[in-house]
C-alpha cells in the first residue's frame, strides 16, 4: 500500500491501492482541487531553489489563469521536502531511481489533464507557462518547448552542449524520423495526461526525454514548439551533471543516442533494404539463364553471387523494417497494412512453394556436377540455376519465419495498444 501522508499537523488520507510501497505522498496546507494543469518535476537536493521554484509555478499558473497543483518527486536527503510543502507543493517521497523513472513512479498521482514537466533548479523560467496552456487548449497533446527558439542566457550552457552537443542531437533525430524539432533535450516539455498513460514510458534514466520525443512521433501527436527561457544556474548551486563527473554529459549522450537508434531502427533496414533487394533482384534474375555481356562488362557467376547476397540482405533488413513498424505502431496503421501483405495462409503456401523451387534448382545442379565428373565449366549454365536455387530457398524460408515473427508482433501489439 502507497501511504500518503501529511508532515506532523497533516492529516493522512487514502490513496490508490495497487501502488508501489516505497513511495509516500505528501500534501501541503490549502492543497489544490481538481487543477487542469499539474507540474511535475523530480527534484534531487534542490533545498537552494526549490523554494523559489514553486513560487515561480504559482505565478505562472496565476497568470496563465488555470488552476493547477505542483508535484515534487523528490528522493532527496537534504531539506528539498520540508521546503517544497511549506511552498505549497504536493510532494512524492521515494528512493532514488533515475531520472525517468520518476516521472513513471507520478503517473498515478498526476491529478491534471495538462501536465508540464521541467527542473527544480530555477533555470526553466515557470513563471512564463501561458504559452504552454495556450497550446494545449488549441488541440495540442506534446508541447516542446525550445531554447533556441527563445533565449540561453550567457553561461547557461557549456559551449560543448550549445554547439555541438545539442544541435547535432537534434539533427539526428530529425533525420531518422523526419520530424522538424529544434531543440530536443528542453527539460521544459508537456503533454497530456491521456497522450502519457499510452505513451507507457520505460527509460529510467535521461533517455526518458528522448523516448517521449520518439513516441510523440510514432504515436503522430499533434505536437507544437513554444520558446522558452534557459537561465544560469544559481549561484552556489552545481548541475547534476557536474556533480556526477566530467563524464556525465557523455554518458548522457550517449543513452540518448541509445534511445534514438533503438525506437528508429526502422531507418537503417526498410528502405536500405528495399534498396538492397531491388538491386540484388535486378543482378540475379537476368543471370538466372547464364552469363551477359553488357558493352565492356561481363556479368558472370561472381556477379550472381553478389546479387544473391545483395537480395537475401535486403530482404531480411525489409522484414526488419515491418516488424519495427510494427511494434512501434500506436494507432494499428502498420499492423493492418502488413497483414494485408502477408496473410498467413497465403504467405506460407507461396513461402513453401518458393522453397520448393529452389530445391529442385539446388538438386539439378548436384546431379549434373556428379554426371559430369564433379567438374564444373564456367560456361556452363546449370550453376547459374542452381544459385538461383539457392536464393529461391533462403527467400521462402526466410519469409516463412518473418511471417511467423509478424504475427506474434501484431498480437502483441494489440495487446499493448489495443485493436485497431
């Protein structure tokens, strides 16, 4: 059971039942009813701004002119709790978990339709958060917001993330999934709270801001940008990064790229691979029947042999491409349009065909190389049947089991998503 709790002269009230045991909520006095807006933020050993920040919520939300609550997720051993609730903030006490994670341990305690999520180090300006609502009431279920869009004060970032670390980040992303942000590591960000209990967050460390910008885009969020403000940090006060290491940063990076490579796999199979298999087919299937002579060029057997190997490529990095399409298909678009391509009955009895083929092509060209002494002339054309043969047997079995894999893939995904 989830305790919640209120400091010595609160009272403690129910919470949900199925909760995770070393989590405590706590309410401060005046505690907000039924906000639109909640502001999520995890906090670890921020007693030097948390004070501040929740002030900054409070007159943002004043002069947005929504009600709101703001929620600390902290798992601080210094006085960030104390502070947070003699601010008026609602706090989430648990163990130190990552980053991620702590925004998954609020999920359930998240009261708001709107939910903004950020840094309780003063350096995102929350004071300003109209524009946020302004797009939400507009339509919107993602909001970024973007630094470059807006103002990085002198020495809020090191040069190494301003201009390097960040845009070539961003560039990346874009590029895998052609979408067009500006500035995909803002830790001020919202969405809604419908558009996050799908979204089934599962990073637990900085890739979580990543993973929701990657979802935002496979999940076809309707998605805006706003400018924000990026200010120094306070004096006294060291980053997380800093206080992990010089290598923080890197490591960060690097879960960040992790991220992007794994929700964007589709990018380095479908298309190179329909690539790979187009080319593959136009070298193989001509030489089928024996050796051509192009102008200058003489396609040989050698030349068959890089086609069959360009095919059976491209066609396992397509079958890739399906089955990342599919698990990462939110709205059943991709699990309707391969089933439609590959019905299992069909797909099977054509696979089995094209196995057979192959394997009488294959079985020709063992008997014609024992009657013929175990000696092949390179001008014979049986080795070229039989290379067909060959691909002919990878192509059915391999379609065979990406035919299997995408079932089981549409099930789950039903599963998790739901039926479409």
């Amino acid at each position: 059971m989830v305790t919640a709790a209120r400091p010595a002269q609160m009272a403690t009230i129910a919470t949900p039942a199925q909760g995770d045991p070393d989590l405590t909520l706590l309410l401060p006095d005046g505690d907000v009813v039924d906000p639109e807006v909640s502001i999520v933020i995890p906090a670890l050993n921020e007693e030097k701004t948390v004070g501040e920040f929740v002030d900054w919520c409070k007159e943002g939300l004043a002069r947005a002119g929504v009600t709101g609550e703001v929620l600390i997720v902290d798992s601080s051993t210094d006085r960030t709790t104390e502070i947070a609730l003699e601010h008026g903030a609602r706090v989430l006490r648990g163990p130190k978990r990552g980053l991620g994670r702590a925004y998954i341990d609020a999920l359930p305690y998240i009261r708001g339709r709107y939910i903004l999520m950020g840094d309780a180090d003063c350096t995102y300006d929350f004071r300003d958060l109209a524009s946020f609502v302004g797009r939400f009431r507009q339509g919107y279920e993602f909001v970024m917001g973007s630094r470059w869009k807006g103002s990085i004060e002198p020495g809020s970032m090191p040069p190494l993330h301003q201009y390097l670390g960040t845009p070539v980040t961003t560039w990346i992303l874009n590029v895998l999934y052609s979408s067009s942000f500006s500035d995909i590591h803002c830790g001020m960000r919202g969405i809604t709270r419908e558009a996050l209990h799908r979204m089934g967050l599962q990073s637990q460390s900085w890739e979580y801001a990543s993973e929701m910008v990657l979802k935002s885009v496979h999940m076809r969020l309707r998605t805006a940008e706003v400018p924000v403000s990026f200010l120094k940090d306070r004096e006294g006060r060291l980053s997380h990064h800093k206080r992990a290491g010089w290598f923080s940063p890197f490591h960060a990076a690097w879960i960040n790229l992790r991220a992007m490579f794994v929700y964007g796999a589709e990018f380095f199979v479908f298309k190179p691979g329909l690539a790979m298999l187009a080319l593959g087919l136009l070298l193989s299937i001509p030489l089928s029947l024996g050796s051509i002579t192009v102008g200058p060029v003489h396609f040989s057997l050698y030349w068959m042999l890089l086609g069959l190997t360009l095919t059976v490529l491209g066609l396992q990095s397509f079958f890739f491409g399906c089955i990342a399409q599919v698990l990462h298909d939110y709205n059943g678009a991709a699990r309707r349009r391969w089933m439609r391509w590959f019905p299992y009955t069909r797909t099977v009895l054509l696979s089995a065909a094209a196995f057979a083929a192959g394997l009488a092509l294959s079985l020709l060209l063992v008997a014609y190389y024992i009657r013929s002494g175990l000696v092949l002339s390179p001008a014979d054309r049986i080795p070229y049947l039989g290379v067909l043969g060959l691909e002919l047997m990878m192509a059915g079995f391999m379609t065979f089991t990406f035919v299997l894999l995408l079932h089981a893939s549409v099930l789950r995904g039903e599963s998790a998503y739901g039926p479409h």
